[in-house]
C-alpha cells in the first residue's frame, strides 16, 4: 500500500503535536515535517528534494495566511493535495480554502483516528467537506456559470465589452446599487416607492444569485462580478 508524505503547518504547538502525533501513528502516512510559521513551509514546498503528498494547513499563521501556501503547492505540486485545518463554524475561511485549491478540511477537535481517515480518504478520491460548504460553492459555481454565459449587455452609459449585468434583474441591479451605497431597507422602499418587504424579496434573489450571506458580501461579490462599479468616496450618503 502506498505511503503518503504529510506536511503539518500550524503555529500551535499543542494542537501541531497532536495532529503530527495521529500522522505519525498511521501506517500509511508518514510525517515529513510539522512547521509553525508561513517561511518554513514556503521553504519545505519550494524544496524540490523534498517529496509532499499531503499539506495539511492552518489559515492564520504568525507571518502569513494559509491560502497562500495552498496556492504556491498548487503551482510547485501539482500532484500535493491540501487540506485545511479549521475551527468549527469557520465557513467562510474553509469556503476560500476550497477556492484556493483546498480539497477540505480536518477540524481541529478530531479524534487522531479521525484525522488519519479523513487524510487517507482524501487520498482515495473523497472531498471531505460539509454539506453547508458543499452547497455554497455549488451555488458560487452556478453564479459564475450564469455570468460566463449571458451574452454582454449594453446599458445606457456603459460602453461595449463592459460589464455584464444580465445575471440581475434591473430592478435587482437598482437594489445592489443603493446598498452599495449605504442605503437601509426603509430608504430602499421610499425611493423606489416599493414595500420593504419587496426589498427585502430583492435582496433575497440577490443572495441567492451571487451565493451570499450578507450585505457587504454581496457588494463585494458583485463588485468581483464586473456587476458593480467600487463605491466612490465621495458618494454623498
């Protein structure tokens, strides 16, 4: 049976012994290095010598983030799948993880039984990530496809090539635009001389449509779209 090479980045050191521990207790798996900072695992990856099957990975480490080392593995090894070590609850960070390259992630209060499994599964062809996260980047997936597919729409002002607003409604692209601007749901409803609960239905399709869960994702997610300009500073709200 194969033997995978496993790379620990985590500035903890408890938490860096216990996972290098469950590595080192597996057959399969064999523990190349657990490393604390950013440099020393940028350091390991860039080592052409050195052979890694596996980097398992904390985000926020003392001198750098995590995604960044996820991504130069992807460069440098392509065939060195990553997962992420998270905290429950940490969506989000385990969301931009997955965009980045990450195959999943091990939560840090797994059994060593448990850690081991979920690498070897990995290894096996398994993603091992939640439904939840499961289900966000699906709904970024079909956001995005919507965005690659609508033909380039023309609006007045907007010279051709420009960006691409048909993913939204107008009525869609009016709402995103004044809460890009700091507008509330009540000063929505009043210049637009609709019912707040129509606003609250059009901000609901947005979520839907650019797969978040927040105003300010939302314009930011829209912004990264090309479906939305960056708001200026000097807008007067």
């Amino acid at each position: 049976m194969p033997e995978w090479r496993v790379l620990i980045v985590e500035d903890d050191v408890p938490t860096r012994d216990f996972f290098a521990d469950s590595v080192s207790r597996c057959g399969q798996l064999h523990l190349v290095a657990g490393v604390g900072t950013f440099d020393e695992a940028r350091a390991l990856i860039e080592d052409k010598s050195q052979a890694i099957d596996i980097l398992l990975t904390d985000l926020a480490l003392p001198d750098g983030n995590g995604l960044d080392l996820i991504r130069l593995a992807g460069r440098l090894r392509p065939s060195c799948e990553a997962l992420v070590i998270s905290m429950f609850g940490d969506e989000d960070s385990v969301l931009s993880s997955v965009e980045a390259g990450a195959l999943g992630y091990i939560q840090k209060d797994f059994t060593p039984d448990n850690i081991a499994h979920t690498i070897l599964e990995m290894k096996d062809g398994a993603s091992p990530i939640s439904p939840m996260i499961a289900r966000r980047v699906l709904a970024k997936y079909r956001a995005l496809h919507l965005v690659d597919q609508a033909p380039p729409a023309v609006a007045a002002g907007t010279p051709a090539g420009g960006p691409v607003r048909t993913l939204l409604s107008v009525r869609e692209q009016e709402v995103l635009e004044l809460i890009a601007r700091g507008f509330s749901y009540a000063e929505i409803s009043k210049l637009k001389s609709v019912s707040v609960h129509t606003v609250q239905s059009h901000i609901k399709n947005l979520y839907t449509k650019l797969a978040v869960h927040s105003k300010s994702e939302a314009v930011y997610e829209a912004t990264r779209l090309g479906l939305l300009q960056p708001p200026s500073a000097a807008d007067p709200h």
